[in-house]
C-alpha cells in the first residue's frame, strides 16, 4: 500500500503472509551448513520443515506527515509568535508486527546413542495448548504436558520446527522541526524514539522436555525451564535527540 505525498502526508506498508521451507543443518542453526540434523536413513525426511527463519505474518508500515499549523497551512497561518512555534514540525514512525520464528522440542539422546543427530520430544497430546506464560522458569508458554522425554532405542515422534515462539511488535517515532537560519543554512531538529511503548520482545522457550520432571500421573513437579520464556531481546526503549545543520 502506497499512499503519494498529498496534504502533508505520505503512507507506505506492506503485509507478507510466506512460508520458508529448508534442510536443517547439524548446528541447528539454518545457516546452510554441510551436516545434516538427521544423518540416519530412517528419518532423513525430517531435516526437510519449516525454517528457523520463518516469519509467517509480517505487517510493515511507515509514514510521514507534516504538521498543518503554521504560515501557509491549514491551522494557525498566522505568522505572529504562535505560527512560529507551531510551524515546519514533521512527525515520522514505523510501524512493525510479526510472528515468532519456529523451534524444535528436543529430548536427550542418551537412550538412542546416535551420535550426530536430533533427538525430539515425543509428542502425547493430538494438539499442544498455548499457555501464553512468560518471565518465569516456573511458568509454562506451551503446556509442557504435551510432551515426554524418550527412554527407547528410538527417535522421538515430534517433528522439526513445530512450535512457534511469541512475535514481536514494535514502534518507532520521530519528531522533526526544520529550522530556516538564512537563505543558506538550516538547522533541523530531531527526536527519535526506539520500541516507544518499551514493550518486551521475549525469546523462544526452552524446549528440551529432558530438563523437566513430572509426576507419575503426567503433572508437572518441576518445568526447570522447560517451555518458560526467561529471556528477552535487549531493546528496550530508547530516545535520542540531535541538531542537524544544514548548508
């Protein structure tokens, strides 16, 4: 979407709905490596899934829009103290969201003893319920019940990438002034704004069932941080001003 520069403001945003597929590498990294996660005849298919790279929904939007206050504008053309005041303020932003990458719910390999390759988490529940916790080793995003670590000489039943972490929206702000000094300079005054609303942008969940324990009917006695988020992007916000001359 494209909106042209007309009555001060200028619009532009995209929306992509994709879907990344590749092999994955034995880092587990999707870096393109030459090792493979699973080198085994038996489930070679499964190096084949989603991307760790994939973002399914991604929203973009950017505009700028020039303040109608001051001389030869729609508010205020006075060109007394208060037009002054008022005048040649430009405020900027953009505007992102998107979904959270893939992970693998992994397990430990002692029992299968093959060396180089993936071991996951068997998967006990048809469907694995979105919990939504965040911030604490305690307190489950996926719940962690859906899963079981393998103790037979066997690969475990979950697939690679089948969960999604927590997505991300941020927002960025400007304010602009230009500031005509002569005919020949100008001085331009800003003020930026990064991730405004200071709102997390959290990590994927730790996903080896092997570190939790559960009781003998299936409850969990202790996640371990097992499926809990206990870290975030630093991005915090963060707000930086500046002089800009111009000649």
């Amino acid at each position: 979407m494209n909106r042209r520069f007309t009555g001060g403001l200028y619009v532009k945003g995209a929306y992509t709905f994709g879907k990344a597929i590749n092999f994955q590498d034995g880092s587990g990294s999707d870096s393109g490596g030459t090792t493979l996660g699973w080198n085994h005849p038996s489930v070679f298919y499964r190096n084949r899934a989603i991307a760790g790279y994939d973002r399914r929904h991604n929203l973009q939007m950017a505009w700028v829009y020039d303040l109608p206050f001051g001389p030869g504008k729609r508010w205020m053309p006075s060109r007394g103290v208060a037009g002054a005041i008022v005048r040649d303020w430009q405020i900027n932003g953009i505007l992102s969201s998107y979904t959270g990458t893939p992970f693998n719910v992994t397990a430990s390999g002692t029992s299968l003893n093959a060396p180089s390759n993936t071991q996951t988490a068997d998967q006990v529940n048809p469907v694995v319920t979105k919990l939504g916790g965040v911030g604490n080793a305690e307190v489950a995003f996926y719940d962690p019940t859906a899963f079981r670590a393998v103790s037979d000489v066997r690969f475990g039943t979950s697939g690679r990438n089948i969960l999604r972490g927590p997505g991300l929206v941020n927002l960025g702000l400007g304010v602009f002034r230009n500031i005509t000094l002569t005919e020949r300079w100008k001085m331009q005054f800003r003020a930026e704004g990064f991730n405004v609303t200071n709102t997390p942008h959290f990590g994927n969940p730790g996903a080896n069932v092997s570190n939790a324990q559960f009781n003998a009917d299936g409850t969990v006695r202790a996640l371990r941080g097992f499926m809990a988020i206990t870290g975030a992007v630093a991005d915090e916000r963060q707000l930086r001003f500046g002089l800009r001359l111009m000649f």
